[in-house]
C-alpha cells in the first residue's frame, strides 16, 4: 500500500473513533449560524473573527460536561435535570426547546430550498416540502447505526466553507493582525452581533443531543455505562470522549471562522453589510465571488441543514422522553417507541407549518435565539451541578478544568441574556 492508501487508512481509522461530538460541532453550523456568521463578517468585515477563539474552550467545557453525564450515568440530560431541578422547571426548559428548535428547522429547511433554488431553479417551496420529508424519513425508518454513518459524512459538506475561501484574493496578514486586534467601537450593534454568535455556537439542543448520543452508541454497543465500565475501559471512554469533543468543536470553530472570512472580504468589502439569511448570502457571493463560489455556499447549507435538522429535532425528542420516561432512541423502529417518534414528527410538521405560516422565518429564526439563550443558563448551571455530583456522577464527576470553563461559559452567557433584554427593552 502507498503513502495514499496508508494515509487514506488512517484517516477513516481517525474518523471512525468520532462521533456525537463532531456530529453535534458540525450540526452547530446549521444555514441559521451561517447567517449569523455571515452577517458578523459582512456587517464587521474581519473584526468578528476573534470570537472564534473565544468561543472555542467555553463551548467545548459545556459539551464535554454534557458528553460526560450521558455516557456516566447512562441517561439523558433531562432525567438528570430532574435531579437537580423541580420537575416542573424541567418541563417548562423543554417545552421551550421545542418551541425554539422547531422554529430553528423551519428556519433552516426555508434556507435550504431558496438554496436548492439558487441552484436548480424551481419551486423552493417544493424543495423544502422534499428536505422536510426526506429529513424526517431518514429518522423515522433507518437504524441509528447506519443513520449516524450519513450524519458524519454530511460533516464533510462544511468543508465548502473553506473551499470558497481560497476562490478569492485575501490578505492573510492583514486577517491574523484583525483576529488578533480588531477594530471595533463596543456600540450598540456590535454588543448585539456578540451577543448573536455567542448564541449561536453554545445552544441548548447540542447539550440534549450530545448526552443522549453517548447513551445510544453506548446501548448500540449494548455496553454498561462508566458507573459499571472497569477502570481502564472507563479511561479510555473518557479519552474517546475529549478527542471526539475537541474535534467536533474544533470543525465547528473553524468553519465558522471560514464564514465570517468569506463574507468580509467579499461582501464586506463590496459594501455589502446586510444579510438576513443564508441564502441571501449565497445569492449575493454571485456577482462579487463568482458563481462557483456562490455554487459552494449553496451546497454548504444544503449539507448542513440536512445534518442540523436531525439533530434538532432528536434532541427534543430525547429530552420530553427522558420526561415521561418513554422508551426512546434512533435504534428504535417507530412502532417500538411512540411517544419518541411522535416528538420528531410533530416537531418537523410544525417547522414546516411555520414556514407556510404568514410569520417571518427570520424573526421567528432571531427569537427562537433568544428563547436559547434564556434558557441556555439554568440548563448550564444545572448540568454543572450534576457533574460534580458524586450521588449521580460516582468518581466520574467532571474535572476542574471543565468545571471552570463550564462556569465561565454560563457566567458569560448570563451576561449576553442580561445584556440582549437590556437591547431589546
């Protein structure tokens, strides 16, 4: 074998050891937070890429802790929410996630058929209807184990970000000085755009997703969970789990960084600085970048919606599961859990009646954000609690490192609500 056949090897081994954490990383750059990263650089040229960094360690602490619980204890994050927190305050979380995310898939399939158009030409309308369907096909009728195989190769799709990237001229030393100093008057309008990509990179359906991932491929395997593993085999989960978690955020962090990039030094600097979707971005990418680049945008948010409405719409359903005690998991034929399927269904049906429905998807998408956000803040700070709980965690509870990151992130993220009602009023 040669040095491409070797090489090819080692990749698929690599990517073969990842999943829910890049799956969720990747379905973070679903055609909402394209959006938003691409207004941040059409809006702020390059002074909005230092928010990828800042953002990196916070959002990997909060996925790391809600990796950890799902894969220690075995269960959920909403039933072990329920441990900390009064039912009712749990019910109340997850009905707003429902709201939230379905508003997010009708935002996203909306986005993916005027992309489909963009493309194809046609009835978007008509292709939503088809992304809808097939979206929710695919959960209802194929097995976890062969479904999580296409979710992690739709991750690939992301990688057009890059790729736009290098179809224009840039000047890579004026990017690393702007990411590292940028120029950026603390105004009104850039307090808002931070509070928007600090929204939508730490959101509450990747800790429902996450942790009830590590719980299916853990009961896909049909192994215990770590509080019944043997020590070095619980090791070596832990291990899996922080590769897994850095990469997936890491691919997360990195194309958006590529989408804030590309919409400044091409829309940006055309004089472009209002983009109210993702396929308003592509469509502009046109006669600035070229059609190819426009064609790449395109097919990103195509990729990416078909990723992200999966996993919003299963983390729903894994946390009003997790609720009533409902058997649940994408392993599962609909017949033989419901109640989980029912959740999937009614949150696809709902997303697209929103899109029919005279509401503006984009201000329907902006406060479905809010909604996160708010309710991005007891969930951390209850999810902290449980992992450093030895009741429920045993020796697995979360490292201080987690722990302080954790808590930065939900401090920080307290901040932007207090700071988004404060704009709003």
């Amino acid at each position: 074998m040669g040095i491409p056949g070797r090489l090819a090897g080692a990749f698929r081994r690599s990517f073969g050891r990842l999943g829910p954490g890049l799956i969720t990383g990747a379905a973070d750059d679903d055609p909402g937070g394209i959006a938003t990263h691409a207004q941040a650089g059409a809006q702020f040229g390059l002074n909005m890429l230092w928010m990828v960094f800042f953002t990196y360690p916070l959002m990997v602490a909060i996925q790391l802790v809600s990796a950890r619980i799902g894969r220690v204890t075995g269960r959920g994050l909403a039933a072990n929410l329920k441990e900390v927190l009064p039912g009712w305050a749990v019910a109340v979380l997850v009905a707003m996630l429902f709201v939230a995310n379905t508003v997010n898939i009708g935002a996203d399939i909306a986005a993916m058929g005027a992309s489909a158009q963009l493309v194809l030409g046609g009835d978007d309308k008509l292709f939503m209807v088809a992304f809808a369907l097939v979206s929710l096909g695919l959960q209802l009728f194929v097995p976890y184990h062969r479904y999580v195989h296409f979710l992690k190769w739709l991750t690939l799709a992301l990688f057009a970000y890059v790729a736009v990237v290098f179809t224009v001229k840039i000047d890579w030393l004026e990017v690393a000085a702007r990411t590292v100093a940028p120029h950026l008057t603390l105004n009104g309008a850039v307090l808002t755009m931070i509070v928007a990509v600090f929204g939508t990179t730490i959101s509450p359906y990747l800790f429902f997703w996450q942790s009830s991932e590590e719980v299916e491929d853990m009961e896909a395997d049909h192994e215990p969970n770590l509080l019944h593993q043997k020590a070095n085999r619980a090791k070596s989960e832990l291990a899996r789990i922080r590769l897994d978690t850095f990469a997936g955020m890491a691919v997360a962090n990195v194309i958006a960084f590529f989408i804030i990039l590309t919409a400044a030094v091409t829309l940006h600097d055309a004089g472009v600085t209002d983009i109210e979707s993702s396929a308003q971005a592509a469509q502009a990418l046109r006669p600035i970048a070229g059609p190819m680049a426009s064609l790449m945008f395109s097919l990103g948010i195509i990729g990416t919606g078909l990723l992200a409405a999966p996993v919003l719409a299963g983390s729903v359903a894994y946390a009003v599961a997790d609720i009533f005690g409902w058997r649940q998991g994408l392993e599962h034929q609909p017949w033989d859990a419901p109640g989980f399927y029912a959740v999937i269904t009614a949150a696809m049906l709902v997303a697209l009646a929103v899109i029919y429905s005279p509401l503006d998807p984009i201000k329907a998408l902006f406060w479905s954000a809010v909604v996160n956000g708010v309710i991005s803040v007891p969930i951390m700070a209850a999810m902290l609690v449980v992992a450093a709980r030895h009741k429920q965690m045993g020796t697995f509870v979360a490292n201080s490192g987690e722990r302080l990151f954790g808590w930065a992130a939900t401090v920080i993220m307290g901040v932007a609500v207090v700071a988004m009602i404060i704009a709003l009023i």
